[in-house]
C-alpha cells in the first residue's frame, strides 16, 4: 500500500521510477520495523563484528565467500514465503546467514511452526533474538506459536541435522562455501525447498540435485530438491 502512494506521489512530481521504487521499499521495510517494533534495517559490515569460530574455519574468517548483513526487503520475504507451496503451521524453515532475524520474523508472522536462523556475527544472533523476542510477545495481534533456534556458528560447520523443510537463502554465502552448503544437503527425507534471492545463484542451484520451481519476481526463485515426485 506504502509502496503505491509512493509511487503515485513521484509520478505526479514527475520523479525519477527506480529512486521511487528504492523509497517505496525503504518506507515499507521502516513501517513493518515499525509495526512489529523490532530493529532489522542497518546494514553491517561483516569485519566490523566479533566473530567466534572454531580454530579449523579461523583462517576464512574474511573469507571472500561471506557476505556482509543487508537484510531482505520485507515485499520479497512475503512473497517468497507465500510461494512456497508447504503448509506453515508443519513446516520449519532455516535461514542462512539469519542477521537481525528478519526473515526468521516473517516466518513466525505466517505461521511456521519452527524458526532456525545459522549466523556467524555474535551481536547479529543477539540483535536477532530480541527481535524474535519482540514478534512473540505479539503486542497488539495475536501470539506467535512457532519454535525458535538459533545457532551462532559459520554455515560450514553446519552439521544438517535439524529437520527442516524450507531453506532461506538471501545471498548469504558465494563460491565453494555455497558450493559445499548445497552439496550437503540431505536427499531422501523429505521435501525440502531452498528459496534464494539474487539471480547469480542460479548457477550453483541449477544443478542436477534442485531444479526451479518458480520464479516468483526477478529476484526470487523457488528451487526444490530433485528427487522429489511431482506433487505441484
Ligand atoms: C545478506 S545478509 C542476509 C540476512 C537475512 N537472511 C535476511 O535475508 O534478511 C547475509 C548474512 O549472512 C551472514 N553470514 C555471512 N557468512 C556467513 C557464514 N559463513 N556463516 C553464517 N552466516 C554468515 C552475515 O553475517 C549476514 O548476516
């Protein structure tokens, strides 16, 4: 809604489209912060937070590979969720490179009945935690029910053992980690979907264990695990 009365005003100003859009979509995600009085919108620099890792992942530590917090557009979260063709309320989704805990809060908002967020900056897991802290509460609206993990650790040290359903993937990782990431992710259990923002991904995704689902916007594509029956 935000979104459209931005849009409306600049074109009557006649203002510049793409700009129009970045307001728009900084306004939306300000006024769901807002809403949900939680704090997720600074971006942070990966080398400017302590990171504990062990002795092992310690010489990647600036690794090119990670990437620094830029949380997900709340519009994009939204969608993606409301694109992925599960039923929340069974569902646990694991977000990787979880920052401030954004998406883990949409998650909770929609339904899931489990939030995992994996995050390698210490104070981001903290942040993270208040603001999940805060979505539970449910000031204002009705309580949230879902379970809520998070694992302060590099996303290589992953192990895979939690059940989950649904990966949530906001270019948090690059190269051979993302390689490594995705080939470790078990076949056979059961469905599981990875949602991935930015194209670039499609590369590694595209692989003969994923194959696209939907692309729900330029920007977000649904992928499932190939050894699944065509149930959709
Ligand atoms: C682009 S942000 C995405 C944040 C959040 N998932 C969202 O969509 O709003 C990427 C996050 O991944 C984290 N990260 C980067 N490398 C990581 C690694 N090797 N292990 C775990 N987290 C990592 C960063 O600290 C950052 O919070």
């Amino acid at each position: 809604m935000i979104n459209r009365l931005i849009s409306a005003i600049y074109r009557r100003l006649n203002l510049y489209y793409s700009s129009t859009k970045l307001l728009a979509h900084d306004l939306n995600d300000l006024y769901y912060d807002l809403k949900y009085s939680i704090s997720t919108r600074e971006w942070e620099n990966l080398s400017d937070y302590p990171i504990i890792l062990n002795k092992d992942s310690l010489a990647d530590q600036f690794s090119k590979d990670f990437v620094d917090y830029v949380p997900s557009r709340y519009s994009y979260i939204f969608s993606a969720l409301d694109s992925i063709p599960v039923n929340p309320s069974s569902t646990t989704i694991l977000d990787v490179g979880s920052g401030k805990g954004r998406v883990l809060c949409c998650a909770l908002l929609k339904g899931y009945q489990k939030v995992i967020g994996i995050e390698i900056g210490n104070h981001l897991v903290d942040l993270s935690r208040n603001n999940l802290n805060q979505i539970k509460k449910g000031v204002f609206r009705r309580r949230v029910v879902g379970d809520v993990l998070l694992k302060n650790i590099n996303i290589e040290d992953y192990d895979h053992q939690d059940e989950y359903n649904v990966i949530f993937m906001y270019n948090p990782i690059r190269g051979d980690v993302l390689k490594k990431f995705l080939d470790k992710i078990p076949t056979g259990r059961k469905d599981i979907w990875i949602c991935y923002l930015r194209e670039k991904a499609d590369r590694k995704l595209n692989s003969s264990r994923f194959h696209l689902y939907k692309k729900v916007h330029p920007k977000i594509a649904i992928y499932r695990l190939n050894n699944l029956t065509d149930r959709t």
